[in-house]
C-alpha cells in the first residue's frame, strides 16, 4: 500500500494557509478602492474557501483525519496578522500576503507533484487547480504593488494606521508645513544633534518662518485655498520643492482646475467618453490627478474604474506582467 503521509501532511498545511487567505481576503475587501476590487476581493475570498472544503475533502479521501483545529488556527492567524499590520505600511501588509501566495503556490505544486507520484489522480487534478488560482493571485498583488510603487493610488487603499506608519500622511490643516517642510526638518536634526547652527542656518530659519508667516494668513480662507496660497508663495521665493509639495498635497485633494488635467476639455465629457479618455493616459501622475479629481467631484464609479484599469496597465508593464 502506498504511504501518503507526506501527501496528508502537505495537504494539511494547504488547509491552514488556505482558511488564513480566505480570512485575509476578507479584511482587504474594507481597503478596496472601487467596487470592481471589492467584488473581486469577495469573490477571492469565497473561492478560497471552497477550497479549502475541497482540500479537506481530498485529506479525507487519503484517510487522513478531518481537522477541525486547522480552520480556526487559520482564523486566528489572519486576525493576528491583520492587526499587528496596521503598525506597518501597506507595502509591506501587502509584501506579506504575496509571501502567503508564494507559499501556497509553492506548496500546491510540490502536493502535484506527490500526487503523481503516487498516483492520486484526483489529487493532482486538485493540485493544478490550486496552481492556477495561486498564480493568478500572485500576479494580482505584483500589479497592485507595482501601482502602490508608482505613486498610486493602488486597489487597494491604505487604513489610517498604516498611512501613518508609511509616512505618507498629509497635514492638509497646516500649509506651513507644506511651505516649509524641507528646511524645518533640517533645523530640527541639527538642533537635535546639539550641533551650532551659525548664521547660515538662523538665515534658513528666518526664511522659513516668513513663509509659515504668509502661509498662515490664508488658513481662514480654506484648506485647498490655502495650499494654492502657499504654493504660490513658495514659487516667489524659489523654494521649488516646497512649492511642488503643495501642488502634490492639491492633487491629492483633487483641487486642480480644469486647465490642469491632463485630459483636454474633461470636466464637459460624458461618463462614457470620460472612461475612455483615461483609459488612453500612460503617466501614472496623470492617472492619479484624473482619479482624485473624479472622486473629488462627480464620483463616477466607472470613470474611476477605468482609470483604475489605465494605472493597473502601467503597472504590469514595470513588472513585466503579461495582460
């Protein structure tokens, strides 16, 4: 009689890594940034869940013990590992799930290969299904990595705590530190290091404040009026990196005028010609002025989703993912 023991044993631990990717699954679907994502997260997550029934079902086949300990280890650890990654960026929650993928394809294809071996045909049949769904999902992360690496916006949207943990949290409130971002923290690294700051940097002090001066007169005026405000009083004083923070903090706010699209005439297209227009745009900084500008205004989901799908092309592209 053949030993399966390595073939129950891996299928064991497909079981666990599979009811952990459903339950991971699951917890993205509230970072989905569209409802097409959405949808597809739901779909993931319920597939893999099907899965892991058909696993089990497969581990029973072999003789193995139902495990009824497995699904809720795996439970457990999705919920582990959702909550200690809030402390880290979205890069690296999404690094995370795509080392989960690789694990699972790894091992669906080392389960195939016993399968033959042993000459479980239903087994192997099972195993290629795992493959393909595997493959599939580790493609999808690349691409919304790739999107995240390009500026974004990514499928998948960022929480509050991993906005801060990435560092990519803006004070919309405060221009000045829009205006004066860069030369501020190069004070503070010196006065931390206890080092003389001599004229030179008491000069870049006083620039500074001139411009939180300026910058603080328009608080009263508005959030987007007043990065327009400190924009501009950073190009008059040649601080051109303030000046493009600003800009940066405006596009993300989707406060550009209609003259700053990169689509010609954009704001009068219907919603049809709209989503096809994005479609055409190749600049990942183009795509992103385009989306938050929509989200900021009319909010059509498929003019979104189709900008969505512009940015995902780009990306496949850098990471050399055929469409």
């Amino acid at each position: 009689m053949t030993d399966n023991t390595k073939l129950i044993n891996q299928l064991r631990a497909l079981v666990l890594l599979t009811q952990t990717e459903e339950q991971v699954a699951r917890t993205r679907i509230s970072q989905a940034r569209t409802d097409a994502v959405r949808r597809e997260l739901t779909q993931n997550a319920d597939n893999a869940a099907a899965r892991s029934l058909e696993i089990t079902d497969a581990l029973r086949s072999l003789g193995g013990v139902p495990d009824v300990v497995t699904p809720a280890i795996g439970r457990l650890s999705a919920v582990l590992k959702a909550t200690f990654e809030q402390a880290t960026p979205i890069e690296e929650a999404l690094l995370t799930d795509l080392q989960l993928e690789h694990q699972l394809l790894d091992r669906a294809t080392y389960v195939k290969v016993l399968a033959q071996s042993a000459e479980q045909p239903k087994v192997e049949r099972l195993a290629e299904k795992l493959v393909t769904a595997h493959k599939a999902t580790v493609e999808w992360l690349t691409v919304v990595l790739a999107e995240e690496a390009l500026g974004g916006p990514a499928a998948l949207v960022a929480t509050p705590l991993q906005k801060v943990a990435g560092g990519v949290a803006k004070a919309v409130n405060a221009p000045v530190r829009f205006v004066a971002n860069t030369v501020n923290q190069a004070v503070d690294t010196v006065q931390q290091a206890g080092e003389e700051t001599g004229d030179n940097v008491r000069g870049v002090v006083g620039r500074a404040a001139a411009l939180a001066d300026a910058a603080r007169e328009t608080l009263v005026v508005g959030r987007a009026a007043s990065l327009r405000r400190a924009e501009r009083i950073a190009q008059r004083e040649g601080n051109k990196e303030a000046a493009d923070v600003a800009r940066s903090a405006r596009e993300e706010l989707g406060d550009v005028t209609a003259d700053e699209l990169p689509v010609k005439g954009f704001d009068s297209l219907n919603t049809t010609d709209a989503a096809k227009a994005v479609k055409g745009l190749t600049e990942p900084h183009d795509i992103r002025v385009i989306i938050r500008y929509e989200e900021t205004h009319k909010n059509r989901s498929s003019v979104i989703s189709a900008a969505q799908v512009a940015l995902a092309a780009v990306a496949k592209e850098a990471v050399g993912v055929d469409s």
